[in-house]
C-alpha cells in the first residue's frame, strides 16, 4: 500500500468525506450492503482503505460504482455516518482523478444521454450507447434483448415529455449545483 495523505486529506475537506474517522469498523454496512458479494470490498473496508490513505486502491474499486443507493446500511450505521453520500463523492473523485472509467459509468452516462434529450429514458438508445463503448458487453446481452422485444418490453422510439422546457431547466439547475458542490 502507499499511503496518499494529500489525496485523503482532499477528501475530508473538498468531499466533507472527515466524518468517516467516526467509524467503527462494526461492519454492520457491508453486512447489510445487498451488492457487497459484488464489491471489491464492502463499505467497511473501503472507509478503512480511506483512513489509511490508500487512495490508489480505494479510488480503483468497483464499490461505489455497484452502490446502488439503497441507503440500507446508511440507516443502520450505529454512527450515523452518511455512507451512500461518501459512495457518491468516492466516484466524483475516481473521475476528477482519472481513474479508468468503470463499465458502470458508461452505464450510467449511457442511461442519462436519452434522459437528458427526452426527460424519459429510450432503452434502445441507452442499449446502444453502451454498446458503443462495450460492444462484447452488448453482444453478452443481445439474447436478453431479444426476449425483451419479444415481449414489447423494450421501447425503441423516444417518447419526449410534454413539458421539456421545464425539465431541461430542472437539469441545468443541477448541473449548476454539482458544479458549485
Ligand atoms: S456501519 Fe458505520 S460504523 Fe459500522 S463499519 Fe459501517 S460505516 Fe463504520
Ligand atoms: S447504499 Fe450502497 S453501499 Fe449502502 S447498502 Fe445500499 S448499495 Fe450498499
């Protein structure tokens, strides 16, 4: 391990990432964590990683990038520290830092391009959009969309919303806060 203090001490302040110091390493967030079988290492160690400085390896795990947002171990975290949060401000670092984008942002990214355009996701078009950058991805997936547009569950031309205006706004107005956060 090489200790990267800057870089920690980076996120307590810039990421208000100070209060994971509190924990207690119970584990109860990983033990409640429905994706941890799936992280490189469960919320627990991740904050220890972190306390640490092991920037390097805590910003390369997939960990955040599986959160799913469910804020199970949040409500069970015996110091009430505000784990999701810390999640979300671990993959702005990861991407400020340059860490090699995960599939998972892709997927993302892929989701919000049609979201941002329609204000309504288009499977097809996220399908595609990720295709893109994982064609051998796709590929895995193309019988699970061939039994989806089957069954007409896959939408294939966007649909915009009535009031796109507004919503275009709504998202500038959160871009305008992330940038300010
Ligand atoms: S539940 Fe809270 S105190 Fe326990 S290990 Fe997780 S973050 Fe630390
Ligand atoms: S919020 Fe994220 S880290 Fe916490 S339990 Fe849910 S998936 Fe796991």
């Amino acid at each position: 391990m090489t200790a990267d203090p800057v870089l920690r001490d980076r996120f307590f302040k810039k990421y208000h990432g100070a209060e994971i110091q509190n924990c207690i390493q119970c584990g109860t967030c990983s033990g409640s964590c429905p994706l941890a079988e799936h992280m490189d290492f469960g919320p627990r160690q991740l904050f220890a990683m972190v306390r640490e400085g092991d920037m390097s390896a805590a910003l390369h795990a997939n960990t955040m990038w599986l959160c799913v947002s469910c804020y199970h171990c949040m409500v069970k975290c015996p110091r009430g520290i505000s784990i999701t949060d810390h999640m979300y401000s671990l993959k702005k670092m990861a991407v400020e830092e340059g860490v090699k984008a995960p599939k998972m942002l892709h997927l993302y990214l892929s989701f919000n391009a049609p979201v941002e355009k329609h204000g309504r996701l288009t499977d097809v078009a996220a399908m595609a959009g990720f295709g893109l950058r994982h064609p051998l991805a796709a590929l895995g997936n193309m019988g699970l969309g061939m039994k989806l547009a089957a069954k007409n569950r896959l939408e294939f031309k966007p649909r915009t919303v009535s009031n796109i205006a507004g919503f275009k706004k709504v998202m500038e107005k959160a871009k305008e806060l992330e940038r300010l956060s």
